[in-house]
C-alpha cells in the first residue's frame, strides 16, 4: 500500500492528468477525458479546502512544535529539537501537487470558457500553493510539473527557486489584471467561492443593480486578495537585487497605489471560514480533543510573550494551569518532560478564523517593514499599530486602554532599526496563528522573533532551513533529485533556500 501511494504521488508531480475529489465536493468531476463537464467554480471550491485543511494539520503538527507556539510532552517526537524525520516531507509535497493539478486545470477549463476572473483567480492560487512549496523544500519541479497527461513527462525536472519566483511575480501580475474584467457572474457561481462569494451572496437582492455590485465585489475581493499576496512574495524575496522587489514594492505601494488596491479591512481578509456543516469544516472537526490537545502544552515563550502585553488573544486562545496562564520550555533535554501547563482551547478545533490564509493585519506589518527600510513612503509606526490593533480585532476582541504603550508593544523611535524589526516580526509570529509554515518562513528570513534556545536542541541548535526532498521523489525521480540536491548544496535540512541565502 505504502509503495502505491509513493508511486501515485511521484506521478501527480508530474502531472499524470488525475484530478483529486475531497469528500463532500460531489459536483467535481475528476475525469480529465471529460474536463469540459466541470467548472472553474467547483474546482475552486475543493482545491482551496483541500490545502487549508490540509495545511492546518501541518500547522499543528510542524510549524506550531518548530517555532514554539506549543511543546510536545511525548519524548519520541524532537520537531522542538530541531529533529525533523524525512517521512514529514511526503504529506504535503504529495498533496500541494495534487491541488496544483486541479488549480491548473482551473486555469484551462476558465481559458475554454473565456473565463478572466477565474484564470486571474486560479493565478493567485497557484502563486500561493508553488510559493509554499519552494518555501518548504527550495528547488522544486514547476516549468515540467504536471504535464504527465498532456507531455508525457513523468520525471520532471527541479527548476531553481529563483526561476520559480520570476515567474510567480508575473502570475501575480497577469491575475491583477485579469480580475479587472467587465464579465458579470451570477450568485450561483459567487457562492461557489468558499472565501468571499458566500457572504456576497447573503447581502445580495434580487434587483439587478445588486446582482450586478455583487459581481463586481466578488472580482475586486479577489483581486486585493492576489495584490496582498504579490507584497509577501516580494517582501520575501527584497534580498534578492535581481528580482526588482525593492522598486516593485515602491510601485504597488505607492507610486502605482491605485493600480495595486489591497485589503482595507479586516473584513476582506482571506480567510476560508468554516461553517461547522460538512464538508465545510476544520481539519480538526473530527479530532479528539486529545488528538488535538493531548500531549502538548504551550510553549513558555508563546505564553510568556503574551502575559507580557496583556494581550486577550491569550484567553482565547488558551487554558488556564492553576489558576495562571504558563508555558513550558521547548527543547528540553531527552528524558526531561516537563509537566504540561497551558494549552489550547478545544473550541480552536472548530474555530472558523483558523482558515487564515492572508490578512489586513498581516498587510499592516508589511507595509510596516516596508516603510521601516525606505522601501516605501509610509509611516512605520502608524503602519505598526494598525498592525497591533487589528491583529487582535481579528479575533472580534477588543483591544486593551493602553494597549499601545505597553513595554514590549510601544513603538519607541529612538529604538534601532533592528529592534524595531523585530518588533514588527513578533507581531506578525502571533498574527500567523495556525497559518500553514509563514512563522517558519519569516524566522528564516529575518531571524526573529528571537526564540530561546533549550539544552536539549539538536542539529547543533540551528533552526532547519527546509525539509528534505520526499523518499519517493528520490526513488521515482532520482536523476533530477540529484541535479537538485547538488544546486541546492545537498539534500539537508541546513541548505538555505535562494531568497535566504
């Protein structure tokens, strides 16, 4: 069984023409001889559930270990330590491949029906799912990948990240441009689109004149959804003179502002927000609550961070432990299991803003950042406290008296730069709560926040740079594999991605 799947997997990167059906989508025709018979709508719709479903159970069981939000308190499982198996990498190479499929043929079937809104949204899809992919693994198949059907090619090759993200720039380009369309769409096709479509709908009348602003919201949602996301991937890759980011950021932000529209709220954040009724529910809906909950605790800096600031995130987020919120340490030594303190709230199981994918007040801290480094004309500090402010609103909170200038949250100009920096990041750590690995991400490319580091660490206390390429791509792929292991420096958790480097 074990063999079947590495070889279905190794033949989805390639692109072999199958189409996956999640449970519940029982409009989706996986067919590709009969392509024509699906929508783009329906293709929307399964593939964004599919990768934040499927993303969240990586959030909980990597990113969240990783970056210290929680500690495990089973001794077998070292992510705390820096201690990353090579059977982590398969799950969500496998299916990030497996969704891609679906969001190219997204594009086809759109490009068929002279569809514009849908090929610029399936743009920004694929944008998002490649740049998580590069993010995690460097070097990956993209220009060959999911051609196995349509070219025969079942051995792709491993393009460099810096080709992959040149062209994820233009895509974000093209999608910005495509969601300008005068094409009208129906609330049958609206509600389709599980981000923004259902809630259109539900302000909708039946004149036409709404029928018509409906339309027109559901395009411009999307499109401040694809720019948002165009500013993270060119933030990322700011290091990099060859990309143009620096100027491209300058342009989005201000020369071009009006060309580039972004979220103005939290209300247009791109959040897949689940409803509770099947299939429309968390990747955690059917967990125990010890499945979910049963052998972690909060991590001491996680919880410390927030005792400091006061935040109310804290009590949404986490139970009391005697009477007192407190974490535990990450990267205690081997035998030495510290006794559980603080954890998650099982009500975070169902929790409908665990579907994050991008948000204003994400948004907020890198224009913040931007500002900070000149990139941008904007004001760093206003910037950041709108950042601080909505972060926490997001959470439908209200933010404390004084919140503003508390020791830790105060934005002090007489800080340096890198101190400030800082400050932006740690804010944002919080902000990607339950957010696929973008905590992970960001401590890669800028160092912060500043993690404390246990006695027990591995890996010679250095935060892995990567996962390992799958076992299967190795053994199915093994002449591309290894050109791709030598560009990246080997096949190791400490080989830097390009934008990192």
């Amino acid at each position: 069984m074990k063999l079947k799947i590495q070889l279905l997997s190794a033949l989805m990167v390639s692109g072999m023409g199958m189409m996956s059906c999640n449970k519940g989508f029982e409009n989706i025709n996986t067919n590709p001889n009969t392509v024509n018979q699906t929508t783009p709508e329906s293709l929307l719709e399964s593939a964004l559930y599919d990768v934040v479903t499927r993303n969240q159970t990586r959030a909980l069981r990597i990113t969240n270990e990783l970056m210290q939000v929680h500690v495990t308190t089973s001794n077998s499982d070292e992510i705390h330590r820096y201690i990353i198996r090579p059977s982590e990498s398969d799950y969500m190479w496998n299916n990030w491949y497996v969704q891609l499929l679906n969001i190219r043929t997204m594009y086809d079937v759109a490009q068929k029906l002279d569809d514009p809104a849908f090929k610029g949204i399936s743009r920004i899809l694929e944008a998002w799912v490649y740049s998580l992919l590069t993010d995690t693994y460097g070097d990956v198949p993209y220009s060959e990948a999911l051609k196995g059907y349509t070219n025969s090619i079942y051995q792709p090759k491993f393009d460099s990240q810096k080709d992959i993200y040149t062209d994820l720039l233009v895509k974000m380009e093209e999608a910005n441009t495509l969601l300008q369309t005068d094409k009208a769409y129906n609330a049958e096709i609206i509600g389709r689109d599980p981000i923004y479509g259902k809630a259109i709908v539900a302000n909708m009348a039946t004149d036409a004149n709404a029928a018509t602003a409906a339309s027109n919201a559901f395009k411009a949602a999307w499109r401040k959804f694809g720019n948002t996301l165009y500013l993270r991937l060119l933030l990322r890759v700011s290091s990099k003179p060859e990309t143009n980011a620096v100027a491209r950021i300058k342009e989005i932000c201000d020369t071009k502002k009006s060309s580039y529209p972004m979220f103005a709220s939290n209300a247009e954040s791109a959040v897949l927000r689940f409803t509770g009724i099947a299939p429309f529910v968390s990747a955690f809906n059917t967990y125990r609550d010890f499945d979910f909950n049963g052998d972690n605790g909060l991590s001491r800096f996680f919880i410390n961070t927030l005792n400091d600031w006061e935040d109310p995130r804290r009590d949404a987020w986490a139970n009391q432990a005697g009477g007192v919120f407190e974490g535990i340490p990450s990267g205690y030594l081997p035998g030495a299991i510290p006794e559980r303190m603080s954890t998650y709230k099982v009500t975070l199981k169902n929790e409908p803003l665990l579907g994050n994918i991008i948000n204003y007040s994400e948004l907020q801290f890198m224009l913040a950042e931007a500002a900070l480094k000149g990139y941008t004309g904007g004001d760093a500090k206003t910037l950041y406290e709108n950042g601080v402010t909505n972060a926490i609103t997001f959470w439908n909170l209200t933010v404390p008296a004084g919140h503003l200038q508390r020791p830790g949250v105060a934005w002090d100009a007489a800080e340096l730069p890198e101190k400030k920096l800082e400050k932006i990041i740690t804010q944002k750590y919080f902000t990607y709560f339950f957010t696929d690995f973008q905590m992970w991400f960001e401590y890669r490319r800028t160092g912060y926040p500043n993690l404390p580091k246990g006695p027990g660490l591995s890996n010679n206390g250095q935060m892995p740079s990567r996962l390992k390429y799958p076992v299967s791509v190795q053994s199915l792929n093994r002449t591309n594999y290894e050109k791709a292991a030598a560009a990246m420096g080997g096949d190791d958790i400490n080989s830097k991605v390009w934008w990192n480097k």
